[in-house]
C-alpha cells in the first residue's frame, strides 16, 4: 500500500505561510514553490488568518481560552483519578 503524502506542518509555519500570502508581495505559485505547499492549502490557511484575526483581540476569544483552561484542568483531574485506581 502506498504511503499517504499527507504532511502535518506546525502552527508557526502555517502562520509563516498564510502571513507571506496576505502581504501579497509574491504570488501563490511563488509561495507554493518556496515552501513546497499546494496554492490551494495556502489559499486555505490565508482565509483562516484573515477570518479568525478579529477575534485575536476579542473578549470572546479570552473567554474562550478561561474556559478551555477550566476544561483542561478538570479532564487532568480525571486523569489523574483514573491512574491513580490503575494503581
């Protein structure tokens, strides 16, 4: 069977790529080449930073973010009591 080409790329590299695209300096077949990304994954990722860039700043996005923080430390609890009666 033949490997998938699927590529994972970390959140800097994705926020490199899709912020060169939005400056609009080079062109996507430019930015694909350079990188070694398909233009349409940049196109994606570029909308994602354009779409999400507002709430960066957002009293939505810090309540989002306590909440997220109050998830993970009661699923660590849960963790926790669960390694704990594996003892």
């Amino acid at each position: 069977m033949a490997k998938s080409m699927q590529r994972n790329h970390d959140g800097a590299f994705k926020a490199r790529v899709a912020l060169e695209a939005v400056k609009g300096e080079k062109t996507m077949a430019r930015l694909s080449s350079e990188y070694g990304v398909h233009p349409n994954q940049i196109r994606r990722w570029r909308q994602r930073l354009l779409d999400e860039l507002p709430d960066v700043f957002s009293a939505r996005r810090q309540k989002q973010e306590n909440q997220g923080e109050e998830m993970t430390s009661a699923g660590a609890s849960v963790w926790d009591r669960k390694r704990l009666q594996n003892c």
